[in-house]
C-alpha cells in the first residue's frame, strides 16, 4: 500500500480536525490503514511541555512531521490537522519526506478569521478578545498562509463531506488510494 503524509494547515477552528476526520472514515472504509495525528492529542504526549512561541511550535511541527513520515513510508495515509503557522517549519517537512521518496501533500484548510472566531470551538478567540490569552495564531500571532498548497479547500462555502471529498479526489489524481 501506498503512504502518503496529509498535512492540514489552517487557523484554529478552521476545520482541520472535523475535515481530517470524515476523510478518514471514508479510507477506512475503503480498506486502507489511516492515523489522523491530532495536534491537541501530541501536545498531551510527543510535544508535552511546549508552548507556543515560534520556536516551541517549529518543534512541535518537526516532531510530528517526522512520525508521520515514518507512518507513511509504512503505508499508512497519515492525516496532520496541525497549524503549523510558519511557512519554513512546513518546508522542513515537506523536505524531509521528499529525501525519504514518500508522498507529502499541503492541504490549505482557507477559513477566514471572521469564520473560525464565530466557530470558536474552544472558546480561544473570546478568551484573547477579552484580553485572557495573547499569542492567538491569525489574530495577534502570525499565519503565514502557503503560497501554493496541492489543494486549497475553503471550508465556509462547502460542506464537511464535500472538503473531505475534494481530498479524496487529490489522493486519487496523485495516485495515492
Ligand atoms: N496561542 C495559540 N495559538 C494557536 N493555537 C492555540 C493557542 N493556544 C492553544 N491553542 C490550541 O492548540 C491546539 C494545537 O495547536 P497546534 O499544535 O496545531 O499548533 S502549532 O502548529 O504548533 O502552532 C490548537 O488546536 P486547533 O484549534 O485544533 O487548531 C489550538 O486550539
Ligand atoms: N464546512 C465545514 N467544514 C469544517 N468544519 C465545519 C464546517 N462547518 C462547520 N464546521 C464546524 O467548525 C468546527 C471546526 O472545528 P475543528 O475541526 O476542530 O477545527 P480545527 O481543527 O481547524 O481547529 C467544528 O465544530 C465543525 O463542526
């Protein structure tokens, strides 16, 4: 079976995780092995203990693109819901998956701001609104949005299955499911 590492950027409550997962049941069902390496999950455990700034969050990514490229080159469609805001950390990743010869794909989950703070599925964007936490990524933290992702999916004009859809249909194209 043919790996391949996933890598959904986006802002918090972009959509990342929820898209991430209904893909993920859809390859399921499918027959393929898939791991959705879920950012708040590997900040519990592989990442415990760092925070935030930009140094602790090019770790946290560098970590996590590194298992998932040790899950993909094992067949296994490793799907990352993680921010990573920082356009170099990103790069490392994909650089690193291209010197092991496994498929790595940079999916743009798009939400605008306005969107993913009326989502607020953690209550982030109220809590920095009322001053309680700073360091937001997109309000007062940088996003640096890739340039050219292999898709771009703007979650606020289409529904979860069809995101998810328009992901399989890129797995399909690159001949990865
Ligand atoms: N200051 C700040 N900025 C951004 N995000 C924050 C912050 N504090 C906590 N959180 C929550 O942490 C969740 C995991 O972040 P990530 O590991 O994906 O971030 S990063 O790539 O290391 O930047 C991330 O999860 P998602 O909402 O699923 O994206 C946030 O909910
Ligand atoms: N079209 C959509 N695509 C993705 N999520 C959506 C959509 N419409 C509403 N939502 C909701 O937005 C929230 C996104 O949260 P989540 O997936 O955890 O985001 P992230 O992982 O990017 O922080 C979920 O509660 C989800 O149900």
């Amino acid at each position: 079976m043919t790996g391949a590492t996933v890598w959904l950027t986006g802002l918090p409550s972009a959509g990342k995780t929820t898209i991430a997962h209904a893909l993920a049941e859809r390859l399921r069902g499918e027959g393929r092995r898939v791991e959705v390496l879920d950012g708040d999950e590997i900040r519990e455990f592989l990442s415990a203990g760092l925070g935030f700034t930009r140094t602790d969050r090019y770790t946290n990514v560098q970590r996590i693109g590194f298992v998932a490229e040790l899950l993909a080159s094992n067949g296994v469609t490793a799907l990352v819901p993680v921010i990573a805001p920082y356009a170099d950390s990103r790069e490392a990743v994909r650089v690193r998956h291209q010197a092991e010869g496994t498929a790595y794909l940079e999916v743009h989950v798009a939400t605008p701001v306005e969107v993913c703070s009326e989502r607020d599925v953690k209550g982030l964007y109220a809590k920095q609104a009322a001053g309680e936490i700073s360091g937001l990524t997109g309000v007062d933290d940088p996003y640096e949005a890739p340039e050219s992702p292999d898709l771009r999916i703007e979650s606020h004009t289409q529904t979860v299955q069809e995101s998810a859809a328009a992901l399989h249909g890129l797995l399909v194209e690159r001949g990865l499911v």
